[in-house]
C-alpha cells in the first residue's frame, strides 16, 4: 500500500500479499478499502497457431474479493 507522504511525495507503507489472479484493484476513497477480485484458475492449456499465449480458466464458483483495509 501507498500513502501520501506530503502533496504529490508518495512512500510504500506496506506490502500486501494476495493471491494468483488478483491485479484489478478498486478503492473506495471514503473508507480507503481496496477490492481485489479474484478466483482460483485451471491448468492453462497448450499454445495452439489460433491462440499462442492461452489463459488459464477460471474454475466455476471459485470468483472471490479480496477487501484489504487500511
């Protein structure tokens, strides 16, 4: 996480650990919670010539948001 040290100086407070999947963040800026949504995924499937760089799929059910607070 990163706090603004004074305006426009920035600093990182802290490290957060989350999980595989997990790069999309909103913020709600009244609280200054961060939602992450995320999933547990598949085996990514062998490159073909129509899809070289294949996407592991996201396992059915799994969709989950992660809240981190400050």
């Amino acid at each position: 996480m990163v706090g603004e040290r004074s305006s426009g100086n920035y600093e990182l407070l802290q490290t957060v650990k989350t999980t595989p999947g997990a790069r999309t963040i909103a913020l709600d800026e009244k609280t200054g919670r961060l939602f992450l949504p995320t999933g547990r995924f598949g085996r990514t499937p062998a490159p073909t010539a129509a899809v070289p760089e294949p996407r592991a799929p996201l396992i059915p059910g799994s969709f989950a948001v992660i809240v981190v607070a400050p």
